[in-house]
C-alpha cells in the first residue's frame, strides 16, 4: 500500500498530503481584501511552492477546482490563470461559485497533481 506523507499540518489540515504518486494541496487563498487578480496570482505563487516541495510543477497537475465568492470575477481569474497554466498541459477543471472562509477572500483554488 502506498505511504502517506503529510506536510504543514496545524492540527486541522495539511497543506501538502502525498498518497504515492498523487499529491493533494489545500485550498489555497490569497492575500485577504486584495483584488481578485492578485488573490489568484498570490494562490498560484503558493501552489507553485508547494508543488515543488512535494516534488512537482504545475505541468503535472491532474485537476483543479476552483472556487470564487462572485463569478462575476471569472473572467478577472481566468485573465491570470491563463497566463499562468502551461499550454499543452492544462488540467481537468472546474469552478464555481461557493461562500468563503471569509468575505475578504474572493478565490480558493484546491489541486490535485502527479509527483
């Protein structure tokens, strides 16, 4: 049976779970009250991050769901998600509207990825 790993664990959630070659982040958000274009960038720095601590890039990952406070800002997203996604290596996807942790937060990306 595969080992697993975690990794920036606080007692309610990690951040970085590893089941063999499967690697689950957290819902990751960004900086509180910022605009949506820099949550997503904030939340895509970190997912960077902790890819590449767990032994991965962002060619790997396998799913991403994302969740926002007002689709209204889908487009905003998807202007810094689109630069930031590798072409030819572009997740299984969804997203949708959901309340989050708080009101500052406007986007909460979580993944799924391949080490």
């Amino acid at each position: 049976m595969p080992e697993v790993t975690r990794a920036h664990g606080n007692g309610r959630m990690s951040q970085i779970v590893t089941h063999g070659d499967t690697i689950y982040l957290a819902g990751q958000v960004g900086t509180a009250g910022a605009s949506v274009t820099q949550q997503t960038q904030d939340i895509l720095d970190k997912i960077d991050a902790l890819l590449a601590e767990a032994g991965s890039d962002k060619t790997k990952i396998l799913q991403a769901i994302i969740w926002m406070d007002d689709m209204a800002d889908f487009a905003e997203m998807n202007a810094v998600w689109d630069a930031w996604v590798p072409q030819g290596n572009e997740p299984a996807r969804a997203a949708g509207s959901a309340h989050l942790a708080t009101p500052d937060y406007k986007v909460e990306i979580i993944i799924t990825a391949a080490k």
